[in-house]
C-alpha cells in the first residue's frame, strides 16, 4: 500500500529500496528502547538490584556497656604555712604562738594600767607599770573636757670641758624646736622624734613636786632617763666643740598659752612661764652610752 491508516498507532520507518526495513539493529525486529519492556514482560517484575551477602551491613546486638570513668579530682596546692617543709612549719606555728602570747600580755597590761585600781593592780601595779613606761603610757588629754592648750618646749644648757681642760658654758638649745624641724615635712617623722622627749619630760613631772622633790619611787629612774636624752642631743649638735666632754646639765621648759580662736572671748597671757631644773652632773657611763648611741645611729 502507498497510503498508511493515519490512525494507526504503527511506527512508520522508511522504506528500503525493495521495500523491505533497513538493516541494522533495528531490522532484529526490535529497537534499543523495545528490549527492556520485552524483558520485563516475560518476567512479569521489575528488576531488582541484588547485593551480594559479603557487602551486607551487619548488625550487632545490643549488650552492657562499661560505665563511664569519673574525671580525676583535683588535688588542692597547699598554701600559707602548710607549704613549708614539717621543720618550717614548727617553727612559724612556735612564733605565731609568741606573737599572740605576748599581744595578750600586751593588751593585759594595758587594759590593768587604764582600769580603776583593783586588787591586781594593788599588788602587780610595779609590774604593770614597768610594761607600760615610758613607750605605751595611756593619757586622756585628747579626750578631756579641756584638753591640753600649752606649748611646752624642752631646753638644755650643759658646763662642758674642752680640749684644752677649761669649762665653758653653752647657751640654751631649744630640743622641742630641733625635733619640731625635723618633723616639719616629713611624711613618716620616728616615734623618737615625735615622743621621746616629750615623754621623758611628762615622766619627769610627774614624778616631781614644784620643788623638784621626786614623789614615789620612780623619781630617781624619771630623772636620769630625761638626762640621759638630753646629754645624747648635746653630743649630736656638738656642744662645746669637737673633742668637749659634757661635765654637767641644766634643764628647763618653756611654757606658752595656745592663743584662743578670733571669735572666743577667753583671755589667755601670752608670757612664757619658765621651770628651770637644778644642775645635774653627767656620770661619765652616761657620755660612754651617749656617744655609742651617736655612732650607731
């Protein structure tokens, strides 16, 4: 036929020369799309993928497993004391316990010493006082209704022996004025030059009456240690000139009224009132200990 049923579903190929298909893959009376669907018509399934039993994932059971390990607890580094060797140790433990023995006694003494007078201060008052004196003597000028409002300066003149043998006479050296000098400015000014002489001084008074007659039976110690201070500024200042020797002092204050504020009506007089002390001969241990203390200083 020359004419092909338009309404055919048949694939129309070109004809060959004799009318025959061509030749080639497609004569076999299949095409490369036809061979799948004839395989799957004569197995009536679809193909599916095999795998071989060696390439197969295994499952494992599961079973008890171990319990995890806790992490490891540190161990605290030892400090302070405990990081000494045993021998430091003992040694430190055996200071602490001085220190705090002996803060005990000290706050004792001092709480004995400000307390009204009692049946231990009657009979242990030389002891308490030989704690307290001079260095942590307690006062309540500060605190008193009307506290202290004088300038006292402490003032010495010494009988010194020159090289030559003559005794000279010095003029008076003004102590309380060379320790205010060397406060003056100073962020960290000593406890010497701030109390020493000062103390010595209220020491000296109060054991003495008006007339310089020692009171109790600390008036004698009072006495040489205030001409104990004094014969050592005299050695530092050089009275008398190189090579003198201090033969005998004289001591004395000098007492001013701290002028009242503008707006107070108190009248105070403004004249100094002097205390000159007896002339006392200087042992020559006193000179001995003034110079050695000079030198390590």
């Amino acid at each position: 036929m020359d004419a092909y049923d338009e309404g055919s579903k048949a694939r129309h190929l070109p004809d060959g020369p004799d009318g025959s298909l061509p030749e080639g893959p497609a004569s076999a009376g299949s095409t490369p799309d036809s061979t799948p669907c004839a395989d799957q018509e004569s197995t009536g399934q679809e193909s599916v993928p095999q795998h071989h039993d060696s390439q197969a994932p295994t499952a494992q059971a599961p079973g008890p497993q171990a319990p995890a390990a806790d992490p490891p607890v540190p161990v605290p580094t030892p400090t302070g004391i405990a990081s000494l060797p045993l021998r430091s140790q003992v040694v430190a433990a055996l200071a602490l316990a001085v220190v705090a023995v002996v803060a005990c006694v000290h706050l004792g003494m001092v709480f004995l010493h400000v307390a009204p007078s009692n049946t231990v201060t009657k009979q242990h008052g030389r002891a308490i006082d030989d704690w307290i004196y001079p260095e942590f003597e307690q006062n309540w000028k500060l605190f008193a209704p009307n506290p202290l409002q004088q300038n006292i300066d402490v003032q010495v003149r010494a009988q010194v022996r020159g090289a030559d043998g003559g005794i000279t006479e010095t003029g008076w050296y003004d102590l309380s004025a060379l320790d205010g000098a060397a406060i003056d400015g100073n962020l960290l000014p000593s406890h010497t030059q701030q109390n020493e002489l000062r103390r010595a001084w209220d020491f000296y008074i109060g054991t003495h009456d008006n007339d310089n007659h020692p009171v109790g039976l600390r008036g004698d110690l009072s006495q040489r240690y205030l001409r104990r201070i004094v014969v050592l500024r005299l050695d530092r200042e050089g009275a008398g000139g190189k090579g003198a020797v201090v033969e005998s002092v004289q001591v004395r204050s000098r007492t001013t009224n701290v002028p009242p504020p503008k707006w107070s009506e108190e009248q105070v007089s403004d004249t100094p009132v002097l205390r000159e002390l007896p002339w006392w001969t200087v042992p020559e241990e006193d000179v001995t200990d003034a110079r050695t203390e000079a030198s390590a200083g």
